[in-house]
C-alpha cells in the first residue's frame, strides 16, 4: 500500500480555512500559527496535481478541484476522531460491540428506546442482536454466544432478572373451519388440524413452539412467516398477542373458541451471559433494558 503524500493534519487545516473563511480564523480555531497555517495549505498545494485553494484578496476560496476533496478530505477527519475515540474507549475497557440473543417471541419495538440510549451513551460500541428460539435461546447463554440473553429459561447457575410477560393465543384465519364452523373446540378436537410451529434454532435438541404433539404441521423459522400462513386459512398456531394484535384488531386473525382456555402467559427473563467477565457496556444495556420495560 502505498504511503499517503499528505498527512492528516494538512487536510485538517485545508477543512479549517475552508469552514473558517480565512487562514487567520483557522488559525485561531485550530491554536495554531498563521504561518503553520499557511505553510500548511502552501505544501498541500504542491504536494496534489492542482491546488484546492486560492486567495481571492484576502479571502481564501476553494478551486473546482478543492471543492470535490473537501469533501473527502472531511470523511477522512471524521473517520479519524472516531478511531481515537474507539481506542480511548477500549482503552477505558469498553467493548467494541454487545451481543444481545432475544427470543422471537419478543417484539424488538420493545427495545428501541434502551437502544437509543445505550448508542447515545456508548457511540462507539456496536449492538449484534441474535434472533433466536426455544433451546437455541438457551443455548446462546450456556456457550456464550451473546453477552446478554432474554429468554423464558433461567438455567441452573444463572439468575435472570423478570422483564416482560408474553401471551401464547390459538389463532386462526375468519375463513377456517375452526372458526368458521365451529362455536366451542375441544383439546382432542383442535390436535386433528395442522397447526403452524416455530422451528428450534438450537443445534442440540429440537423442540417446537406448537402444542398438542401435532403431527400435521408446518414448521416456520420465524413468527411472521406464521402469520402469513395463518392468513391463508390453511392453518392454525399458538402466536404472542403482541406479535398479531393489528391483525387482531382488523379481525383478519381471530382466537381460536377454545371449551378450555389453552391461553399461555410465558414470563421473559433478562440473564447476563457471565456477569463477573461482563464489561461496562454489556451492563450499561442490561440496566437501560430493565429501566425501560
């Protein structure tokens, strides 16, 4: 790779007069000598096939061809004050990224705003969400695949902190026969219709977010997909409300008239992965997830 001609602090001052309007007012801004100043945008001049600025009297007036460099010439700073500000902070012991596994069964509006705040707070520390489900959530935590895991399971040797509760309803399209036919269904009755489940993403053991052991099946990786299935009429499941309350509302989804309730409430619990390893990012997320439900 072949050794930049100019540094970065020639293209800092070009920025500056440029911003500035005048090579006394960069020198100001920057702390610098005029002469520094001068010398500095001088040798940047030469240094390029043409020059970026010019006097115009004693104003200092960009060329065609500064006028396109400016541009660059404000990534390349930009980008710099960054990588400072990454290494100060790595420096302070904050982690370049949090990985954060989130079981499908939660909605991710829920977790925008501690989001936001934890990005305005750690600039430079990058969010990975993993969408995961049954096992798999839990499988993230044992091995460590994410710092933070919010799941239903608290394994042994992990505490969790309560956040949200999750509501599991039989639903169904209007156009169904167990909705269109039907004014009360037994347990017995709703195991002979294919129902819609949700794949396992663990690689260990395979479970499903169906009930009822039902052998006629469809088995979809995420809850949207469900949903688009169960639109069909082709289909029943067991959906989060929160995942179908438009649908719901607009009655293109209906529940299931159950003779039992078979209704679900299934608590989410927010683990850290290794709380005594966990650095001040990872917690800093943990509190803001907690102090926003």
């Amino acid at each position: 790779m072949k050794t930049p001609r100019v540094s970065l602090e020639q293209w800092l001052a070009f920025k500056t007069v440029v911003d500035q309007g005048s090579y006394a007012l960069a020198a100001e801004a920057l702390n610098k000598s005029q002469s520094s100043i001068s010398y500095a945008i001088n040798r940047l001049n030469r240094q390029l096939p043409k020059a970026v600025l010019k006097l115009q009297g004693r104003k200092a007036v960009m060329t065609e061809e500064g006028r396109l460099l400016y541009r660059y010439a404000e990534q390349l700073i930009t980008q710099a004050s960054e990588t400072e500000a990454v290494a100060a902070s790595m420096a302070m012991g904050f982690e370049s990224e949090v990985t954060i596994a989130l079981d499908v069964l939660l909605d991710i509006n829920s977790f925008i705003c501690a989001f936001e705040e934890f990005s305005q707070q750690f600039p430079h520390t990058r969010i990975r969400v993993l969408e995961t489900s049954l096992s798999g959530t839990t499988e993230a935590l044992l091995e460590k695949q994410a710092d933070l895991v919010i799941g239903s399971v608290t394994p042994v040797g992990f505490s969790g902190t309560p956040l949200m509760q999750v509501h599991m309803l039989p639903v169904a399209s209007p156009e169904h026969a167990l909705i269109k036919e039907r004014s009360e269904v037994t347990e017995l009755e709703l195991r002979g219709f294919r129902q819609v489940v949700l794949r396992d993403t663990g690689s260990r053991r395979e479970q499903d977010a169906g009930w009822l052991q039902a052998e006629k099946r469809w088995t979809v990786s995420h809850f949207s997909t469900s949903i688009k299935l169960l639109k069909s009429g082709l289909a029943f499941g067991f959906l989060p409300r929160n995942w179908i309350e438009q649908e719901l509302k607009s009655e293109e989804l209906k529940q299931v008239p159950l003779q039992q309730s078979m209704d679900r409430t299934i608590q989410m619990y927010l683990m850290l992965a290794d709380k005594q390893a966990a650095g001040p990012a990872t917690k800093a997320l943990a509190e803001l997830i907690i102090a926003t439900q």
